[in-house]
C-alpha cells in the first residue's frame, strides 16, 4: 500500500500523475497519489484541473500558500498508507520499472532513488546555468550517493515510512528555498538511520533561467547562514570553504578580489558557458555577506 504525495506549485502536472496512475494500476498495487496545489498561479490551476478525473488521485487547491515544508508535512499527515513516496512536482518518470523497484525495498525506513538532467544543454542559453549545475553537480551516480547518503540527500524523489516521517518532519521554521532536504537528512543520520541508495532516478524537468536561479540560489545561502546560527551545521563545502578563510584571516582579502572581477563574473554566469567555480565563489561572497 502506497501514498505519493506530489506537492505542486506554478507547473503542469498531468503527464506525471498520469505515468504514476498507470503505474499503479498495471501492478495492481493499492495505493493513492495525493496532489495539492500550493495556490499556484490560475493558468497552472486550469491546466491541472482534470488531475482528479485520473484513477487513484486526489486533488486538492489550497487557498493560501502554505510552502514548501509545510506542504510536504500536510500531504504526509493526510496519507492514508504508510508508505510514502514523495515526488517534486516537476520530476518526470523515466522508466516504467519506476514504482516496481521502489515496492522492491518498501520494507526500508527510507529510501533515495536520485535525480537527473537532460544529457544534451537546453537550447536556450538564458538555460545554461541552471542545467550546467544540475547535470554536473546534482545528477550523482549510485556509488557516489552511497558514500554520501546523507550530504547527497535530495528530498525530490524518496520513499519513507509514514510514522518515521511524521516523527522527524520538514522543519517548516525553514522559509523560502533551500536546505530542508539537508535539514531533514541531518535529523536522519542524527538518530542513526540508514539511508537506502538505489537506482531509480527521476528526470527534473523544470530548468530556470539563469537570473532566477541565482536569486534562489542567495535565497539557499541565506537559509544556509540562518541554520548555521541556530546551530546546525550541514558540512556542505560552502561552509567549509567560509571556515577556511575566516581560519586564515582572508575574508577581507576575498572580498576585495571579489569585488574587482564581479563584474566579469557576473558575466560569465550569466553566458552560454557558465563555469561553476565562478558559482561557488558567488555563493561564498554572499555567505560572507551574511556574516559581516
């Protein structure tokens, strides 16, 4: 018995649900794929309004926006199963096997399937950053999530038993874009809970233009530095990188060089070719930003 729990906010939905419902029904599995809208825009409201005429669906609008954790805790708390899988909205199923391989290890606490990117780059290039980033930094394989099943958590495309989940929750203290999946792989690992990596990707469909994603990506620094100073601490390189030079005394020193080429590398992230260590050095200027 099954919940898939899909949170959805400003995008179309239909041909994910529609691949999961199919899913379902040809395994004869027992099951339920819970949809609520996070009082998305309208046009995306009409263009999933057929969502509940899907077998096993059910819909929901919601009138005020609760966010991204809050959201994730209601759909849980309302399951009628007690496994959960919970889905990102705009994931798209990649292999028929999808739900099968999951039912193969829903006897585990939780389980990971990961994510990928398109192999070939958007022809957009307004696209590049965004892509870039995702198909050379998110998209791990096995092996590697396994040796970091915690720090290589992504929250888009896991399976977790319902009463595990409602003990640990998303932390819905964490406002706007970012972390709550490490945030809640930190709670995993603090009461000794294996993680099961397998192979069972789903493809993330939705690729931001570049300005947007740098402005969610200050809003994710900015979360970062919020958790940090109420004492969680995620490891993430980011911060070690911030450890580092305030180890050495260079913070000054980095921002002034910084300061001198950011123009050009505003540039370049901005460009059709993008080089992600200019990225980091983005994310650690407005680390720093938040310290001084």
């Amino acid at each position: 018995m099954l919940s898939i729990l899909i949170p959805i906010y400003n995008y179309e939905v239909t041909q994910l649900v529609s691949d999961l419902s199919y899913q379902l029904v040809d395994l004869n599995l027992v099951g339920e794929i819970r949809c609520y809208d996070d009082a998305s825009e309208e046009h995306f409201q009409k263009a999933n309004a057929q969502l509940g005429t899907i077998p096993l669906v059910i819909y929901q609008n919601l009138a005020h926006n609760l966010g991204r954790a809050a959201i994730r805790n209601k759909l849980a708390t309302e399951a009628q199963y007690e496994t959960l899988l919970f889905l990102d909205c705009d994931s798209g199923i990649v292999r028929s096997s999808f739900l099968s391989e999951y039912m193969q290890h829903r006897s585990k606490e939780i389980v990971t399937g990961g994510r990928i990117y398109p192999v070939e780059p958007p022809i957009d290039t307004a696209l590049s950053l965004h892509w870039k980033y995702g198909h050379q930094r998110e998209s791990k394989g096995v092996a590697e999530r396994k040796q970091n099943p915690y720090t290589l958590f992504h929250s888009n495309n896991f399976l977790i038993q319902k009463d595990l989940f409602l003990d640990i929750k998303f932390d819905e203290g964490i406002r706007g874009y970012g972390y709550e999946d490490l945030v809640l792989a930190k709670a995993l690992q603090s009461r000794g809970i294996m993680v099961t990596v397998i192979d069972n990707p789903v493809m993330h469909l939705c690729i931001e233009r570049n300005e947007e994603f740098l402005s969610k990506t200050r809003k994710a620094v900015q979360n970062l530095y919020a958790l940090n100073q109420q004492g969680l601490h995620m490891n993430t390189k980011l911060e070690r990188a911030s450890r580092r030079i305030s180890r050495f005394g260079m913070g000054g020193l980095f921002s002034y060089f910084y300061k001198r080429r950011e123009a050009s590398i505003m540039q370049n992230l901005l460009s059709a070719d993008p080089n992600l260590r200019f990225l980091a050095y983005y994310k650690l200027k407005h680390y720093l930003a938040c310290k001084s």
